[in-house]
C-alpha cells in the first residue's frame, strides 16, 4: 500500500475565523494545497457574541462549553449555517469546489451524547464513527469537505462537538484510506516554552516532552485536549501533525510544532 494519495486536514481556530482579514488569508493559503484537502472549523467568538445578544448566557467548564437546548440552536446557527457557508463561498472564489457539512449530512459523522458522571454537558456529542467511504468518494470526485463542529447521534439530535476533535476523529478515518497530514492552524507559530513569548516554539514534542511539560505545568491549559488529540491520532494511523500558524501550510521551512511518537 505504497501508492496511497496523500490528503490534508486542517483545523483552523476561532481567532483566525473572527479576523475577516486573517480569515481571507488562511482560505487563499489553504486553497493553494495540492491535491487532496478536507477543512474542520469550530466557531470563534461569534456564536458567544450572538448568544449574548439574546440575553444567553455561555457556561464554559474546563474551556469546554456546556450546551443546552438554546445555546446549541446558536451553535448550529452559526457554524453549520453563517461561518460554514462563508468559508465555503470565499473558497468557491479561490476556485475551491468546497461543499459545507455538519455531521448530520450524508451521516458523516455518528456521535453520541457526553455522559459524565458529574457534570451535564447538555447537547455536546463524542465522535464515534465517521462514514469513510462517502467522505473518500466525494474526496475522490473533486469536492473538498468543509467541516463545522456539529454532529448528530443518527436519533434526530445534533450535537456541539469540539473541532479539534472532529479533525482528529476524521484523520484516524481517513488514514485508513491515504497518507494523511493533519494541521491545527491558529494564530500562534506552534506550541510555546512561554505562552508569552512566540519566539519560544517548541520543533518537536514527542510524548517524553509532553509528560515532562506537563508535570511542570508548563503547558498552556488549552493546549492540552489538542496535543492528547495529536498523540492518539499518530498512534491510530496519521503520518504527520503539525500545530502552528497558518504560513505553514504554504512554506515547508516554517517555524512550527511537528507532533511525533
């Protein structure tokens, strides 16, 4: 199996999306990718901002957020429909053919409610299968996915689901199909010694690293769910993983953070 075609996924975070201009950038860069491509996005700021404006107020436990019937409305509001289509739009003007999806459509992705033993999460869902050869064949006939971070349970219900755990859940996926490159984008050059100092990117982090940085608390709280995403998505099949800024994805002597077993 030497011949699989290679394929990028790419996560790009909230403050990338509520920068029109970075935004604007970002789409140009990724749609400068050869071959094929598959794009995840979570929602940034605006659907806080829209649940505010209607007296909403967000709960966060552990920088996750805890959805209940009204905020998960926004949610899909906002993600599956205005940040979705607008980033498919603005690829369609890169000559992209890019098609938005939740994980309800074609029943991409299954996921099922969180359960906790101590905390209600309302409607979050936890990816448990990905519908491969739908996603390979659209691959296959030109279309580049564009992913936002909702889901469905195959019940009827949609789920807020964490995007960085959609590009990983869907890199494990399609691993099994090609040669798979999964890029978390956001507005940093990669993980950072200091949360304050952007010159101090880490090259590589291997488990070794990670379980040192985190017994000296030296890594960024957020940061944690995304390298734990890393570190089971390259012992579940995907080739490479890089965490940086979004010139990464054009310049291969970047300054970035590679993920390795």
């Amino acid at each position: 199996m030497h011949n699989k075609k290679s394929i990028t996924v790419v996560k790009i975070g909230g403050n990338i999306i509520d920068n029109a201009q970075e935004l604007k950038q970002f789409l140009a860069d990724f749609a400068k990718i050869d071959g094929l491509k598959v794009l995840v996005h979570g929602g940034g700021k605006s659907a806080t901002k829209m649940a505010q404006s209607i007296g909403l107020v967000p709960q966060m436990i552990d920088g996750r957020r805890i959805t209940d019937a009204a905020m998960l409305e926004v949610v899909v509001m906002i993600y599956a429909g205005q940040i979705n289509k607008d980033i498919v739009a603005q690829l369609q003007a890169n000559d992209s053919n890019a098609m938005g999806f939740s994980g309800a459509d074609g029943n991409l992705i299954q996921s099922v409610k969180r359960k906790h033993p101590t905390i209600d999460y309302g409607f979050v869902g936890d990816v448990k299968k990905v519908n491969t050869s739908l996603l390979a064949t659209l691959l296959n006939s030109g279309i580049i996915p564009i992913f936002c971070a909702i889901t469905h349970d195959k019940n009827g219900q949609l789920l807020n689901t964490n995007a960085d755990t959609i590009a990983s859940e869907l890199a494990i996926a399609l691993s099994k199909v090609f040669e798979v490159t999964l890029s978390y984008c956001f507005e940093k050059p990669g993980v950072l010694y200091d949360a304050e100092d952007d010159s101090s990117v880490i090259a590589i982090m291997n488990p070794e690293l990670y379980a040192k940085l985190k017994v000296e608390k030296a890594i960024h709280s957020g940061m944690i769910p995304k390298l734990d995403n890393c570190f089971n998505s390259l012992s579940k099949g995907v080739q490479k993983i890089k965490i940086g800024h979004h010139k990464m994805l054009q310049d291969a002597n970047a300054v970035c953070t590679t993920i390795e077993l």
